[in-house]
C-alpha cells in the first residue's frame, strides 16, 4: 500500500512537471522552435510523471487512486496540447 508521504512526493513531482511544461508550452508559443530542447525535456518531463504515478496506482487505495486519476489526467491534457501545438 501506497503511503500519505510518497503519494503526496509524487504528487508533487508531477506538479513541478506540469509547472515547467506550463512555462514551456509558453515560451514555445512566442518563440515557435526556439526552444526545442527544453519544449522536448518537459514533454518527457510529463511522460515519466504519468508513468510514476501509473506505477503508484497499483498500490493505492481507492482515495489515492482517485487522487491520482486525477493528476493524470491533468499530465495527459498538457501533454496533448502540447503535442498537438508543436505540430
């Protein structure tokens, strides 16, 4: 089972991972393909976010695993922006 401390850890990871997405999707919308390199990090940023909390799923309980729903559904909307704006 999934601990209150390591849940609320990853949960944390993945709202750094969204806050640098965020700040990218930006600063890729005013330089275009000026900063393809961190654009690319952030995307694998989130990638690696919503496979943690995938892997941390497996253990939690109900509360957690709604609480994890819902980050990744929020990692997966930026993600597909992101995705459907660089092209």
């Amino acid at each position: 089972m999934a601990t209150r401390q390591s849940v609320d850890e990853y949960m944390q990871r993945c709202n750094q991972a969204l806050e640098y997405a965020r700040e990218q999707q930006k600063i890729g919308a005013e330089q275009e393909h000026y900063n393809e390199t961190e654009y690319t990090q952030a995307l694998q940023g989130l990638e690696n976010a919503v496979n943690d909390i995938n892997h941390l799923a497996l253990s939690a309980n109900d509360e957690q695993q709604d609480r994890i729903y819902r980050m990744r559904l929020q990692l997966q909307q930026v993600q597909n922006e992101m995705i459907l704006r660089r092209y």
